[in-house]
C-alpha cells in the first residue's frame, strides 16, 4: 500500500491542473473517487489502490505521446539521484507522464501524456487493453510450452489471464496480453523454464510502434487517442 496522498496533490501530480485548479475542481463535485464524488477539501488517496476521475472539460488540451523506448531507461516522470535516465528525458514537452511501465532493459513502445483519467484509466489492474510484445528467449521453445504460455500460468497466486502467442522463430514469439503485472512477460517464460534474453513492446491497444526509430517519438493520431480512451 502506497502512502496515500491529498486528492489536489495527486490531481497535480499527474499533471491534471495545479492544486489551485484542483481544490476548484473538487468543490464543483467535478472529481469521484471510486466512484463517488469527492467535493470535501483535505481527502487523501491511495495511489495504488483507489481509482480517480476527473471531469476535464474546459481544461487545456492534452498531449498525447508514442515513445520507442531504449534500454537503459527507466519508466519514471522525475529523475531520482540513482536513476537519471528516465523516459521523459528523451520527450522535449514537459509534464508529461508515463503510462504503466516498461523495465530498465525492456524496449519498445511506452506512451507518454499529460493526461491524467487515461493514465489512471490504462493503468488500472481492470484494464484489458492489448498489448503485444515481441519476445526471445535463451534457447529454442517446444510448441507445447508456447501452448501453455497462451493458456495461462501460476503467477503471484493467480493465474495469468488466457494470453495470445505467435511463434516467429526457433527462440522468439509474439505474446499478446490484457493485462500487466509486474515484469510480467519474464516471469512468465522463467515459470516454463526459459530466460529472456531481447523483449521489445510493439503495441499497446490501437497504438502499433511501426517502424519508430528507437529514442524517437511522436504524437498520437486523434483516432487512436479515441480508441484508448474507448471502453
């Protein structure tokens, strides 16, 4: 459990609007927290486990970002002292924010926004949007074991959700998941006995990588803003 936080804060935190705007906001029952609106100055939330809505309407436009992501950067807004490379370093627009996240070695698409209901939205454990990644591992794979990749397999108490997979070489596949669990796709291979040795994102939803150069980015379509935001 996070530490939880002042409602205004998060809202500024995730580049929503400043406190200012936020305590506004708040006070015109524009704002619900799991659901039901908030208009009390002062609440607290748990980042990690409660869901917040914000009505954005008549707030300034938002960004949207596609990032190809290199290795060696890790998925934060901020750099920290012991982690200076971070995605928004490669993205001249400030106040952007990443949605979910990829791990220091992992490349591949990662999106980046201002907006602060699509990161929570995307984020959140109920969220199934698709996302696709192209995976290889540290020696060839027996169908059987991509077979039992795709149905599903033990993983923090659970089982993974039913998953698709494409084989596209002796060592690699292509896995597409609606869900995203921590490091998900290497814990899944080390559950069948195999390491990851290249994992790269090429899709998440309606957003595809294409050919994005790596370290280079660009605005999302308003078709493809559309779909994210889609139920």
């Amino acid at each position: 459990m996070a530490e939880p936080v002042r409602l205004n804060k998060w809202i500024a935190q995730k580049g929503i609007a400043s406190r200012r705007e936020a305590d506004r906001l708040i006070d015109q029952g524009r704002v619900k927290v799991n659901g039901e609106v908030v208009t009390e100055m002062g609440v607290k939330v748990d980042p990690d486990a409660d869901t917040v809505e914000v009505d954005t309407a008549g707030l300034a436009a938002r960004t949207y970002v596609a990032l190809h992501k290199p290795a060696g950067y890790v998925s934060l807004a901020k750099p920290l002292p012991d982690e200076p490379k971070v995605v928004t370093n490669l993205v001249d627009i400030p106040g952007l924010f990443p949605v979910g996240r990829l791990d220091r070695d992992t490349t591949g698409l990662i999106l980046l926004t201002d907006d602060g209901t699509l990161v929570t939205a995307l984020n959140h454990p109920g969220a199934a949007k698709e996302k696709e990644y192209e995976v290889s591992v540290d020696r060839p794979i027996p169908d059987g074991v991509l077979a039992h990749l795709a149905a599903g397999v033990p993983m923090m108490g659970t089982r993974t959700r039913p998953a698709r997979v494409r084989r596209i070489g002796p060592k690699s596949f292509r896995l597409v998941l609606t869900e995203g669990r921590n490091r998900q796709v290497r814990r899944m291979c080390r559950k069948v006995g195999f390491s990851v040795t290249v994992l790269r994102r090429v899709r998440i939803d309606c957003v595809a990588l294409g050919g994005l150069p790596e370290g280079r980015w660009r605005h999302l379509t308003p078709e493809e803003v559309r779909g994210l935001k889609a139920p």
